[in-house]
C-alpha cells in the first residue's frame, strides 16, 4: 500500500528525563535509535521540565518543530544560532553540538544521518480547507509523512477512497513520486509534513 494510515494507539511513548517521547517512525525499520544505526527518524516528545540537556547524538542531523508551547534552544559553540522556537517555528540543527532547551512545549522531531535529508514544516487549516500533494518527479524522495496533530480531517486517495483523520493519526506514503492524495479538514485542524530525500 502506497498510503498507511497509523493511529496515536499504535505508538509505544517512553518516558525520558525530561518528560516522555513516541517514536512514530524508523528507517530502516530494523534499525535501533539507540544503536545510532538509522538513516533518519521521526518522534514527538513533551518537555515537562524548565531546563533540559539534548543528548548528544553526533553524525545525525536534527530538525525540531515546535507544537505547542515555547522552547529557547541554546548552542553553546554557536550562540548566534541561538533560537526561541513558538508553534509551528522550526529549528535545524547538528545533533552533534552541546544544547540545552529552557521552556515547557510539545515538540515534533526529525533526525537524519547517511546522506537523507529532510523538510518539515507545520500548517493551519480551517474548516473545509482542502491540501492537495500531487505527484513530483523528484526521484530521490524517499518519503513523504503527514502528522494530524488536531482536529478532524479525510484523506482523499486516488479513486476517492476516504479515511477518517483524527488527532494523533500519522500518514505514511511510501511512494510520493506516484501517489496523489488530498488532506480535507472538517473542522480547525493542525498539521505537520516531512518530506524525506536522499542524497544522489
């Protein structure tokens, strides 16, 4: 199936000093977030605490979408990197370089190593809004991922096959060179995008 509709239940959330963390996806899928030994992965995580040290993950390229609340990240080597994250702002980032983050928030995470790189990026819709991806020809996209993130939505698929969105539903399509599909809000809805390249 070009398109795979996951549900908040599928995902396992682990507690870590800060607050808790769900893994929502991992390429390769045998691969271990702890081995290091992914090409690129996606998670969400609360920060409960005022200040938190990021653990350091060298080689691995990070992307961080704010969801709700505030975070300042702080770079230690690079303070003119510095950033204070509200919803929707995004940060990149070596995950690599020593960094703390002050502020309590919901966060939504992209990591990437071996040459895979990434987009994300967070969207408002209103009622009846309708977003349509279409095909590309871009032939080094491995994957495309859609994070309802609230309210309630359809995912429109080729030959008007409809699904139910609900918050905490993660879209996953394997195929976005050849697989169109639309996102259709039926009420205020929030929304996140990864695209995920590799590089030739």
């Amino acid at each position: 199936m070009p398109i795979t509709l996951l549900s908040k239940s599928e995902f396992t959330t682990k507690k870590w000093s800060g607050g808790t963390t769900s893994e929502l996806f991992i390429y390769p899928k045998t691969s271990n977030y702890k081995a290091l030994n992914f090409d690129f992965r996606i998670s969400t995580a609360t920060v409960e605490i005022e200040t938190s040290t990021f653990t350091k993950l060298p080689n691995v390229d990070r992307t961080l979408l704010v969801l709700d609340g505030e975070m300042e990240l702080l770079f230690t080597e690079y303070p003119e990197k510095n950033r204070v994250l509200k919803p929707y702002n995004t940060a990149c980032f070596s995950g690599g370089w020593n960094t703390v983050s002050k502020g309590k928030c919901v966060d939504f995470n992209l990591m990437t190593r071996n040459g895979v790189q990434g987009e994300v990026k967070g969207m408002k819709l209103l009622p009846l809004d309708t977003v349509k991806f279409k095909t590309t020809k871009e032939k080094n996209r491995l994957y495309r991922f859609v994070f309802f993130i609230s309210g309630k939505g359809e995912i429109l698929e080729a030959e008007n096959n409809k699904q139910k969105l609900n918050p905490g539903d993660f879209i996953v399509i394997e195929d976005p060179a050849n697989t169109p599909f639309s996102i259709i809000a039926k009420e205020e809805s929030e929304l996140a995008i990864v695209d995920v390249y590799k590089n030739n």
